[in-house]
C-alpha cells in the first residue's frame, strides 16, 4: 500500500512538474515572439518603411533594440527554467531534438538580435536619388507645391494635405521635396501630383 502511494505521488509530482515546464515554455515562446516583433520594428525604422523623425530615429532604434534584448533575456532564462525542471529528460535524453532543446535559448539570442544590429551598420539609409528628386522638385515649382506631406507608414509623397488616400492618416508630416526623399518617401502620390511625372515605380 506504501509503495503504491508513494508511486501515485511519483506520478502527480511528474505531472506537476511537466505542467509547469509547459508554461514556463510557452512563456518563453511569447517572449521571443514579442522580441521578434520589436526586431521586425526596428528594422522597418532603419530601412524607412515606419519613419520616425531624423531627432527621434536614435531614441526609437535604442528603445526596439533595448526590447529586443530585454525580452530574449527573459524567455532564455525561462527556457533554463524550464529545462531544470526537466532534468531527467535533459539528462537522459538524446538526439537532435534534446540538442536543439537545450542551444535553443542562444539560437533564439541570435535569431532576434543579430540581424536587427547587421542591418543596422550595413543599411544604406541615403540612397541616391538625385535625377528623381531634381524630376520631383521641378513639378513641385511648376504646380506651386511649396510644402509636401507624407505619413508614417506609406511610401508616397503628396502635394494636398486633404488628399483621399492620407484620410486613414492620423500623424501628417510635411517639408519640402528633399524633406520628403529624406524620409525615405520618393513616390509621388497617384491622386494628387499630375499624372506622368512618376518618379518610381
């Protein structure tokens, strides 16, 4: 009767423990998922696809890249957590999945962080386009657009600040042509600059 009690609490202590390993886990994977996203953030800042102002682009890398590392901390020490309280598998088990299982918290350290630093050092974040934007400030004088707007998240410039397509925009930012090939914005919207004078496609 000893032994069977002592077995039944064997068998719930086991479960408890792969309970707890499950969430310490999954927690770990929420948190690499959300240090992915601040990533993918600052590397859609660096390239220009979300603009942030030139006194603000700094601040903005630092605060994803402080993320990014904050929460892959975090989920590896979660996944060592996890994987403590998993000894005996960790111990006893073998192959390629026990392998990948226990590297996985430096796999991860490098899959979120690396890439967001090289294309940091490696982006060219002054492309030339010069003949566009002589092109674009030429029919800006022609049709008196001094100022010109563009958002946050498109890729156009426009000569109207109540343009149709910036009506789903809440932040509008506005300069000269320069300003706006600057901010990584060199298309020239289709509803409110003259047709035929596209500068890209």
């Amino acid at each position: 009767m000893a032994e069977k009690q002592k077995a039944e609490k064997k068998i719930v202590e086991v479960e408890r423990r792969k309970n707890s390993t499950g969430r310490l886990k999954a927690a770990a994977w929420f948190f690499w998922m959300l240090a992915i996203i601040c990533q993918v953030a600052a590397l859609l800042i660096i390239e220009g696809t979300i603009y942030v102002p030139e006194n603000k682009f700094a601040m903005w890398i630092l605060i994803m890249l402080a993320a990014d590392i904050v929460l892959v901390t975090l989920a590896g020490r979660l996944w060592k957590k996890a994987n403590d309280g998993d000894r005996f598998t960790m111990h006893y088990g073998y192959g390629f999945g026990i392998f990948l299982t226990k590297r996985l918290a430096l796999i991860m350290a490098i899959v979120c962080i690396v890439p967001a630093v090289c294309w940091f050092f490696a982006a060219d974040r002054n492309p030339d386009y010069a003949e566009e934007m002589s092109q674009a400030k030429a029919v800006a004088i022609s049709c008196g657009a001094d100022t010109v707007y563009w958002t946050t998240f498109g890729r156009d410039y426009h000569f109207d600040p109540v343009c149709p397509s910036l009506s789903m925009s809440k932040t509008l930012y506005e300069g000269d042509v320069s300003d706006a090939f600057a901010a990584n914005r060199h298309r020239p919207c289709n509803f409110c600059v003259p047709q035929g004078v596209k500068t890209e496609q």
